[in-house]
C-alpha cells in the first residue's frame, strides 16, 4: 500500500506542473509572513480605525486566498490527466470534509454555546483536509475501483 | 474499459514506465489504463494507438461489446 502510495507521489514529483506549484506556493508563504510582520510590526493598529484598519487587517490574507488559485492552476497544467483526476478528486474530498465541519460546529455554535471558531481556520483545515483526500485517493487505488 | 495494453506492452517487451514515457503521462497511468481502472480521454487514447501504430478499437474493447 505504501510502496504504491509513494510511487505515485514520486511520479508526480516529475509533472513540471508540481515544481512550478511547490516554487509558486513557497513565494506566497513569503509574502504571508512578509506581510502579516509589516501590518504587525510597521503599521499603528490600535491607533487605526475604520476603512484603513479593515484594508490593513487583510492584506495578509491575501496571500492565503491566493493558495487556492496556485492549487487551481497546478490542476490545470498538470499534464498527467490520471494525476488530474486524482488531485480533483483530493480536492472535493477536502471541500467537502471541510464544509462538513464548517457546518457541524457552526450549528454548535449558534445552538449549544459551542466555542467561537476563528475563519481563519477554515482555510487551514481545508489544507489539512487535503491528506484525507490523498488518503482517500489511496485507498480507491489500492481497492482497484474505477476512477 | 477493457483493453489490450498489457498484451501489446509484452510483444514489444515495453514495461509500464516505457509506455509511460512514450505517452508523456506517469506509470500509475498507464497502470490505472491497463486495469481499466480509468478510461483515457480520446486524445490520449488516440497517442495510444500512434504509439502501437493501431487504431483505437484494436486496442479498447467497445464497452457496448463488452456487454454482450
């Protein structure tokens, strides 16, 4: 099981598609930690207020969200279209993990006094959810079912 | 989709990763073809049958055939 498991990762690793995707995602991890320490560090939050403060408050998510693209654009010049289907399937697996417990712990939230949990959150479970996708991926190749 | 591809590889004495090469796509690929585990695109199936000089139907069965 695992030997395949790392076989295909290994096979993936040659898609041109995965170098531009892991040097593309690396500078958007830069610029988050770039730019979260300037708003931080360089910027007067607590003395801002208004438009100015909500604009400051969310250029370091900016790099976050553009993740999702890199991840849309790695999908699409993949040129492995078995590799494609995979990672789509990866994908929609983490989505819908994702929006599950989105839904689950909002519910518990507004009905059982539940914990506030940060959006931010969401996006990182998302990214998290990915290695149930990959496991999920796995398991339907190791079972031989249709793709 | 059942097909030939195993068959085909052994009279040419190809493995899986030389097919692969030749297609331009990974192993698991052509693995996942070969046990009809994943129908290609007509694209793909079309440098299939470049690469084994053949036409498409000499190598995939018609899934309406494969019924019968």
């Amino acid at each position: 099981m695992w030997k395949a498991y790392l076989q295909r990762r290994r096979a993936c690793y040659r898609d041109p598609a995965h170098g531009r995707y892991v040097r593309r995602l690396a500078v958007a991890m830069l610029l988050y930690l770039v730019v979260l320490f300037a708003v931080k560090r360089l910027l007067p939050l607590d003395d801002m207020q208004g438009p100015l403060l909500w604009i400051a408050a969310a250029l370091p998510g900016i790099p976050v969200a553009a993740v999702f693209f890199l991840i849309v654009r790695y999908i699409v010049e993949l040129r492995d279209e078995y590799r494609r289907l995979l990672e789509v399937r990866k994908t929609l697996v983490a989505t819908g993990v994702t929006m599950t417990i989105a839904s689950i712990w909002g519910t518990m939230e507004l009905l059982a006094h539940a914990s506030h949990l940060p959006t931010l959150y969401i996006p990182v479970i998302w990214y998290l959810a990915q290695g149930i996708g990959e496991f999920v991926n796995m398991v339907l190749e190791r079972r031989g079912e249709a793709a | 989709m059942k097909n030939r591809l195993k068959v085909l590889r052994a009279e040419r004495d190809w493995s899986q990763q030389d097919l692969a090469d030749r297609l331009d796509v990974s192993r698991q690929s052509v693995n996942a073809i070969e046990k009809g585990r994943y129908d290609p695109s007509l694209p793909l199936a079309f440098k299939i049958a470049d690469v084994f000089d053949l036409a498409i139907e000499q190598i995939f069965t018609n899934p309406r055939l494969e019924r019968e």
